[in-house]
C-alpha cells in the first residue's frame, strides 16, 4: 500500500485513477475505491464545484491491526498465520496539482548533510 500511496501524491484526481486502473497490486483496488469515495464526498459535503478539479495533496499509510491465527497441518502440527491489516488516509485539495520538484542528485544532498553538520550547535561546551 505504501507504494502506491506514494506513487499517486502529487497527482491530480483523474490521473491518480488512471494509474491506479493498470496497477496489478491487491491495494490499488482499494485505494481507488477510496478516493473516488472521497471526490464524492467532497462535490456533495464541502461545496467543490467541479470533481475534476481536484489533487492529492497527502496519501500516506499506517499499520493497523495484527493478528495471529492458527492454521492446523497434519499428525498434529500447527503453524501460526499473522493477518495484517493496514490503515490509508487521503487529503484532497481543489485547484491544479503543484509542478514536481527536480530530483535531488547525490552531490546536492551530500552539499546540504554538510550544511546541516556546520550548522548544529553544541550544548553546554566551551
């Protein structure tokens, strides 16, 4: 789930469903239920004019519920199955999506580890 959750933030509405169609994973099914539940919800609650018009603006994921169940084999043997389940939360903003941001190569994200070090102070010390 997390894989698609990150995969459609960003997206505008139709573009996230277009992508969540020819996804083959168990959560896209469920994902997509969602936020077409969720365009509904905003056209018909919170006064959005247009359904189209509208982006993700946060898709995350968290875990939920784990639970452990037996599953009995033969000549008195047993295994233990763990049934997961998982929570997902959408925030849907209207307007156009905001342009992606250029990806950050390794030499900028070392140049600002680097900022980070010279700039933390140390407590307490001469």
């Amino acid at each position: 789930m997390w894989y698609l959750a990150k995969l459609i933030k960003g997206m505008s509405i139709d573009q996230a469903l277009a992508q969540l169609e020819f996804n083959d994973k168990k959560g896209a099914k469920v994902i997509k239920e969602v936020l077409l539940e969720a365009q509904e919800m905003a056209v018909r609650n919170h006064n959005v004019e247009f359904k189209s018009n509208l982006h993700i603006a946060e898709s995350l994921t968290g875990r939920g519920r784990y639970v452990k169940r037996i599953r009995y084999h033969g000549k008195g043997m047993f295994g233990i199955m763990n049934i997961s389940r998982c929570h997902y939360f959408v925030k849907l903003v209207e307007g156009p999506p905001p342009p992606p941001e250029p990806p950050k190569t390794g030499f900028d994200q070392a140049k600002e580890y680097v900022q980070q070090l010279r700039n933390r102070t140390l407590v307490n010390t001469l």
